[in-house]
C-alpha cells in the first residue's frame, strides 16, 4: 500500500465558534456558514476518492477544533495523541483520544513538555519529516520520532522555515518521489533525493495540497499549480479553501487519514 492510498478518515464538523480560530495576522473572521460549505464539499471528495469518513460532533469551546490533524498522528500501523502547541488547541486532545482507540485499540501519547501538531508531520514512503517549528519543540519531536520508531517507521526531524505555521504549510506528497514545496520550503535543502515541483509565486498556499489515492485535492485559487501537477500526469480535484485560508490552515489539516 503506498502513503497516500487511503481506506479510512476522521474529520470535525465545524462548530460556530470556528470563525474565532486562531491566525498570525488581523485576517477577517472567515464567514460560518461558506466555511462549513467548504467543508462539506472537502468531506465529499473524501468520500468520493473511496474513503470512509467517521465525522465528528462540533466542539463549540475549540474553535480551531474542526483541524483534526493537529492533536493526532495516525498511519496504518498505529495512531499516536499528540500535544498541539498553541494552548488554546491543547484541550483538544481529550476530544481525540476516544476516537482514536476506537480504530486503533492502543494508542501512544506524548508527554507534558512534548509539542507537536500534525500539521508539522509530512509522511513520504522511506521517512516521515517532522518539523520544528513554532508549534513543535525539540521535546516533542524527539518523542514523536521514537513513538514512530516504535510503529516501525523512521522519522527525520528538521527544521521548518521562518514564518511558515507549519511543516505542510509548505509541502505536500504527490507520489513516491515527488514533492509539492513553496519557494522557501525548496530552498531549506531538506528534501534531499525527492523531485521537488514549486509553487508559482501568488500560489504558495497551493503547497497545502492532499494527494488521496489517485486524485490531488488542490485549492481553487491556485490554477497555475494544479496545471503543473497535471502536466506532471495527476488527477487534480480543485476545492475551494477561501473561508479555511483565513484561518491559516489547507487541505491537510480537516482530516487525518489511513
Ligand atoms: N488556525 C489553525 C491553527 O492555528 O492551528
């Protein structure tokens, strides 16, 4: 089974609060009612690339609660309860853990101290990158590598660049050996041996993309990206991430995936 061939998901369904989610700068509020448009239409092109979404109840006190990628880890071979690093997002491991038992039975946790959110962990087939960044210590990192050794799989922890919010901000798999980066991510030389395709200046949130199974999910802004994934011979599926961008999150971060 290759890294983006999925069977199974877990997504959030957005709670009102949402529009209060966290971002780095003064962005509007993005509207409630298009943002949960957004969403229904990203869990339908779950759905429809085969995937069975189990969707979760609203959590009105998280706002950023509907970015279910941030308090887990899961890959086929196990599912691990991280410890997002924005405090306001740290109670949403508590609304994680049960979900996470119920498909995969045990499940690891990091400890107090050890910060990390999925949105800074980037599977490929050979590693998973984990990213520090302002969300994701060393502590955490380090623990993370370890509980992923322990599921049988290496991880390199490297460092993301200066003012992205996370790792897959800024990066994204589009098959075994070629990557989707923004211009920053390519010039950190960390994805040494990949095929890197960058994002055309104006469409750095582009990199935020979702390969599952055989379609690219890209954001509808973007065209100039998704026509170089086409030409790189994908299946591209636009999906609209205006209202979801305003609270610096993509694709990625509405689901965890295996
Ligand atoms: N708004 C997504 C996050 O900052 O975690």
């Amino acid at each position: 089974m290759r890294v983006f061939d999925f069977t199974d998901a877990i997504a959030r369904a957005p709670a009102p609060s949402v529009v209060h989610g966290l971002r780095r700068d003064s962005s509007p509020d993005p509207d409630f009612e298009k943002l949960r448009a957004e969403h229904l239409a990203y869990v339908a092109a779950l759905q429809g690339a085969g995937l069975t979404v189990d969707i979760l109840p609203p959590l009105d006190a998280f706002p950023d609660s509907i970015f279910v990628e941030d308090p887990a880890f899961v890959i086929p071979q196990g599912a691990i309860l991280l410890r997002p690093g924005a405090p306001s997002r740290l109670g949403e491991r508590e609304h994680t853990r049960d979900v996470l038992k119920r498909h995969f039975g045990q499940v690891h946790e990091l400890a107090d101290g050890e910060n990390a959110d999925g949105g800074d962990v980037l599977v490929t087939p050979k590693t998973i990158f984990i990213g520090l960044s302002k969300r994701t210590n060393r502590a955490g990192a380090e623990a993370l590598k370890a509980a992923l050794k322990s599921l049988g799989r290496d991880a390199r922890v490297v460092q993301t660049p200066p003012a992205i919010l996370h790792f897959k901000t800024a990066s994204s798999l589009l098959d075994e050996e070629t990557l989707l980066v923004t211009r920053a991510m390519a010039d950190s030389n960390v994805f040494e041996g990949f095929r890197l395709i960058v994002t055309p200046d104006g469409e750095e949130g582009a990199a935020n993309a979702l390969r599952v199974n055989g379609t690219v999910l890209v954001g509808d802004r973007f065209p100039q990206t998704r026509e170089l994934i086409r030409k790189h011979g994908l299946s591209v599926q636009s999906l609209a991430v205006t209202e979801i961008a305003k609270l610096d999150a993509g694709l990625s971060c509405m689901s965890l995936r295996w």
